[in-house]
C-alpha cells in the first residue's frame, strides 16, 4: 500500500480520549467505514497481506472484526467465520476466556466452523494487549484450523500484543 493511502487511513481514525474508561484512548474507525473509498482501501490493505497464501476461512472477531473480516473474505473468495461473544452462537461451541485492555470476556466459534486443517486468516480492526487474538487462536487450533496469519487494521504497538502471538506471522495495517 502507498504511504498517501495509508496517510489518508491514519487521518481519518478518530481518537478518542476517556472512552469506554478513563485512560484508554479509543481508537475509532467509524469515520473509515462511512467512507467508500477509505473504506475499500482498509480492506485492500488487509486482504493484501495474505495474497500469497491459500485462505478457505476469514475468522472475524465480534464485533469491529465482523466488518473488516466479512469484506476481506469477499476479497480473498473465502467463506467467513465470527468468533462471537459468550452465549450469541446458536450451535455447539468451543469457548475461551481472556482478559481486554478494559475488562474480561469469553468468545465462542461453532465446533464445525472450520474443518481440520483448513488454511484460516483471522481478522480484526485492532490489535492491542492481544488477550483477545490469542483466545481466537486458540479456539481455531482446538477444532483443528491451521492459522496462515493474523491482520489487523490497526496496532498499538506500545500495548505489546504481537509478543502474545509470536507463534503466528501477525500483519498490521496501521501502526501507532
Ligand atoms: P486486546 O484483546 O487487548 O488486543 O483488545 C482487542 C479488542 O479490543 C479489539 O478487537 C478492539 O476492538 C478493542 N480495543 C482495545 N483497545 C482499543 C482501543 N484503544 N481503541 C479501540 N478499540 C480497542
């Protein structure tokens, strides 16, 4: 991707102070999604980093992870896979719990979302301490998916998620 896109990306990503909690600056990517041509853009840059690679599943991560996830999955001609939040998932699951920037949480996949070794890109709109990235990995090693990447829209570098999942390549769009 050329650095006047990127710019142009970066630009319209609203911080926001305070929120959802005091200290947390908030990284918000609705001004990108309002925006066709940002928006195609985001999901150009994600899809790119796993041109080289054969992908049959997009996971997409509630709920932010949905958005990106769904259109990169058209992008790439894969099917897509959400990884929601405890309780959303009609079918039998695997569940794992995990720890937020702000909070605690468990996530929830469909046991047959994903046959045994099926190439799986997993993504999602922001990698921070990675407690999150690492409970979907671990949901897709369980029902035997392989994970060809991780690509995020946008990472927290000083955060230090990518360290939580060196056993993966892990792609980012934006870096701050
Ligand atoms: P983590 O598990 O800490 O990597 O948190 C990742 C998830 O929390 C992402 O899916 C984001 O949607 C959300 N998140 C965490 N921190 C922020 C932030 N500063 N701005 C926007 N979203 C965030």
């Amino acid at each position: 991707m050329h650095q006047p896109e990127l710019q142009k990306l970066s630009e319209a990503i609203r911080d926001v102070p305070d929120f959802p909690k005091p200290g947390i600056l908030f990284k918000d990517i609705t001004p990108v999604l309002g925006d066709s041509k940002l928006f195609a853009t985001a999901i150009r840059a994600l899809a790119a980093t796993a041109a080289e690679e054969t992908v049959d599943k997009v996971v997409g991560i509630d709920a932010r992870g949905f958005i990106f996830g769904a259109a990169v999955a058209m992008e790439l001609g894969a099917g897509f896979v959400p990884i929601r939040k405890k309780g959303k998932l009609p079918w039998a699951t695997e569940t794992e719990s995990y720890s937020l920037e702000y909070g605690e949480a468990e996530i929830e996949i469909h046991k047959d979302a994903v046959m045994p070794g099926e190439n799986v890109l997993i993504v999602d709109d922001l990698l921070a301490t990675g407690g999150t990235a690492e409970a979907a990995v671990k949901l897709i090693n369980s029902i035997g998916g392989e994970i060809v990447a991780l690509s995020f829209f946008i990472e927290l570098e000083s955060l230090g998620g990518r360290k939580r999942l060196d056993v993966c390549r892990v792609e980012t769009v934006l870096a701050y």
